[in-house]
C-alpha cells in the first residue's frame, strides 16, 4: 500500500510553509495523501 501514498511535491511544501504561518493550534490533517501537513504541524 505504501507505493499509493502520495509523494509529496513542491506544492506539499508550500502549503506547509503557509499554514505554519497562519495556524497556532490544533490541525486535522483527513484524507490528504501523505500526511505531511499533519506530521508538519
């Protein structure tokens, strides 16, 4: 299953770098591929 995930690109990383900015609590990350977002947060 893991070859399913999506790998997270650039644009992964953008929004990353902007929801740091703009989020100071809690984050539920549901159903975005990787799980990057949540792991970032």
């Amino acid at each position: 299953m893991m070859g399913e995930v999506y790998k997270p690109g650039e644009d992964s990383y953008l929004l990353q770098r902007y929801v740091e900015k703009l989020v100071g609590g809690t984050v539920l990350d549901m159903g975005t591929g990787s799980g990057i977002q949540a792991v970032s947060a």
